[in-house]
C-alpha cells in the first residue's frame, strides 16, 4: 500500500472529513492512477484512505475516513447500499431517480442515475475509472437490475486525464428510455442527451411549476433553455393555455415535441424555437408580448469562481428581460446550476434584475436539487442547484 504523507498543517480539511487532498498539500508519495493510497499526517498519523489521481489538481480523492475499512467489491456495495436505501425512503414520485451523488454519496466521482430498467453510470474520477468492474457489479447486484450503461463523457474525465468512454457496460438494448415523473411520461436518450439524458435534479421544480399553474391558472407560459421539454410538459399539466419553449439544441426540442404529444396534449397549445434565449426575449420585447409565468433554467454559466462576474453578469442580464416580459401579478422561475454563484449571490443577482427592469418582486419559493441529489455537510462544493420562484407584483 503506498502512502502520501501531507505537508505539515495540511490535514485540517481532512480531519473535517473533507473528501479531497490538493496537490499542493502533499509533501511526498505518489500512485498509480486511481490506486488506493493511505493518506497520512506530517507526523504520521492516519487520516483517510483514498483514490491517487497524478494528473488531478484534486490529487486524492477519498473513499473512507476508517482506518480498518478496506476499498474492495464489499466496500462499493456497502456505499451503494446505503445510497439506495435513502432513495427508497424519500418516496420519489418518479421511476428517473439519482442513484449515486458522488461524494455526497461517499463514493467521489460516481454519479449512477437509473431511467427505469435502465442504468446509467459516469466514472468521473481516477478511483471510480479504476474500479469500474467492482462499481458496475455491485449496481447490477444492489438494483437487481441488468442494464448499465456508461456515459464517461464529461469535461470533468479531462481534468482527471482520463479519456471519454460511452456504450453498454453491462446488457444492451435501445438507449431510449420512458420515465413516469410526477404521473407525466417523458422520454430520452441516455446515449445522446445532456448528463446521462435527462435534468433528475429539477424534478421538484417541475411539479411546483405545474402546482403554480393550476392555481394561478395562466394562459401564456414561456420555458427558456426547455431541453427536452421538461417544464413544458409541466406547465401543460398545469392547465396552461400556451407553452412557448426555446432551446438553442434541435435534438432536444425535437424530443421536447415528442414528449408533448406522449403525454396527449394538443401541439397546437405549443411553439417551439430553436433559438438563442437573449435574443429570443429581446425580440419578444420588441414585439411587445408578455407572459403569465416565465422559466429561465440556463446552463452553468459559471464554470468556475474565475468566471463569476462574467457569469453574474450575464444572469443579470437574462433574468432583467424575463422580469421585463412578465405580466404584472406573473410569476419567474429562475434557476442558477453555477456552484461558484451562492444563494446569497443568486437573489442579490435576481434583486438587481428586477430593479434594473423597474418591478416590485416576491419570492414565493426557494428551489434546489430534488432529494436524491444530496449534499454531504462536509462537502459545501457539492451544492449548485438554486433556484427562486417571484411574483411580480401587479
Ligand atoms: N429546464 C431543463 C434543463 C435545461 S438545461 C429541464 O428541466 O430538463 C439547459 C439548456 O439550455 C440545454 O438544453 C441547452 O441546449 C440550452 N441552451 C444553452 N445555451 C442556450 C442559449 N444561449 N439559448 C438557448 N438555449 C440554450
């Protein structure tokens, strides 16, 4: 077993049980990649057992905090196991459920989602990379289940030199799938969509977007950055007269049109536009339209701290023409992904928006991650998701 000794002072983060050691904190030792390491004090003293990554600035990454726990096949079905009993207690209105949040899971790098029958896992790490066989056997033994596919093809891999890698890794079969969310069928890819084919992470959004409509009983609903049509298909359900959904991606409206018309509503009550979203409101503006209720849900637009003010920038800016379409008495849904960009920083952003587009807003709700995307108290950095939902008042 090799060892990476820390520079002295370097192990205060982990004896918080922080899950990652920075290249910069270590002193001595090296591994192969993804290799189980001891990681030890400037004096000696054990502090974690953990995954080697040379490449990573993220060095180790860590498994266990005990000292007599070993990282073999009974490890990874023990964190899997656990993993999977919190999902069967959360009592999920959805068979598209998170399985595995990586190191909020106590498995850093993993990310398994499962699309009914079918799996669907991201290595996103040296350690899981490493232990990919062990991984995959113990979700098909937890899940009972037979179909896994891999989609190893985020930006993160990079950072880990590891290079992208997708297909089945265990059965096979079509890569399209039918979920049932909230009582709505939706379908997708997990070969080709985003993430492993679909946004789990919004799927209590959606249903408060639904709840919305029904109570407020709007007729004009705009979804910006739709995808696949997820809060349209919400907003349908709700009663909306109208959905207008605009996504720069033609795959994904083209399965957004599919997904309305699986759930039975009139096309008719829909318009789809494969556009930018600035531009698209800018327009809207110009011609004078306005919206009941309006859903900004952009990609990370801050990749990372470096990027903030460029990003919070351009959050402003999105979020001052939503509130510029609104209706008085509508209502915006906007969500944040950016990890770098804080709650607190996410309303003052939204607050500045508003003010700089001349309304009055309250915030009816605060939005995150669905359930099954949890945060570890330990790790901060696992938390992006935010959102808010204001009323304009009339
Ligand atoms: N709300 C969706 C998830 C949105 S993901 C859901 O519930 O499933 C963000 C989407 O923004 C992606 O589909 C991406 O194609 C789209 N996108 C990114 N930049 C865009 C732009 N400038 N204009 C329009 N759409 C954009």
């Amino acid at each position: 077993m090799k060892t990476i000794r820390l520079k002295a002072g370097k192990e205060r983060s982990l004896l918080r049980h922080h899950p990652w050691v920075f290249d910069g904190a270590i002193d001595r030792g090296r591994a192969d990649p993804g290799e189980t390491v001891r990681v030890e004090s400037a004096e000696g003293r054990f502090l974690a057992w953990g995954a080697y990554a040379p490449s990573s600035k993220i060095r180790v990454r860590v498994w266990s905090f005990d000292e007599a726990e070993r990282i073999d096949a009974e490890f990874f079905e023990r964190r899997v196991r656990a993993a999977l009993g919190l999902r069967d207690r959360l009592a999920i209105d959805s068979d598209g459920v998170r399985l595995v949040h990586g190191e909020s899971d106590g498995l850093p790098g993993l990310v398994v989602d499962r699309y009914g029958d079918t799996l669907v896992a991201q290595f996103g790490s040296s350690g899981a990379e490493r232990h990919k066989a062990l991984i995959a056997d113990a979700l098909l033994r937890v899940t009972g289940l037979r179909r896994l596919y891999e989609r190893s093809d985020a930006s993160v891999r990079q950072l880990e030199g590891l290079p992208p890698a997708t297909g089945w890794l265990r059965g096979d079969g079509p890569t399209e799938c039918v979920i049932h969310e909230n009582g709505w069928r939706l379908s997708l890819d997990v070969a080709e969509g985003h993430k492993t084919g679909y946004y789990l992470d919004q799927r209590d959004s959606r249903r408060a977007c639904a709840e919305l409509t029904r109570r407020f009983g709007w007729g004009d609903v705009l979804n910006c950055y739709s995808y696949t049509g997820g809060f349209t298909v919400a907003a349908l359900a709700g009663g909306a007269r109208h959905v207008t959904s605009i996504d720069s991606s033609g795959p994904a409206l083209e399965r957004a049109r599919r997904n309305v018309a699986l759930n039975g509503f009139d096309a008719a009550r829909c318009t789809f536009l494969d556009a930018d979203v600035n531009a698209s409101l800018r327009a809207f503006w110009a011609e004078g339209r306005r919206f009941d209720a309006i859903v900004l849900d952009p990609p990370k637009l801050a990749p990372s701290a470096a990027h903030l003010e460029r990003a919070a920038r351009a959050y402003k800016d999105v979020n001052r023409l939503g509130f510029k379409l609104l209706q008085p008495g509508g209502v915006l849904f906007t969500y944040s992904c950016s990890g770098a960009v804080g709650v607190e920083l996410f309303q003052k952003i939204v607050a500045s928006a508003a003010h700089e587009a001349g309304v009055e807003a309250t915030i009816l709700a605060r939005h995150g991650g669905a359930p099954d995307h949890p945060t570890g108290l330990a790790f901060p950095e696992g938390e992006y998701l935010k959102g808010l939902v204001v009323w304009r008042r009339p």
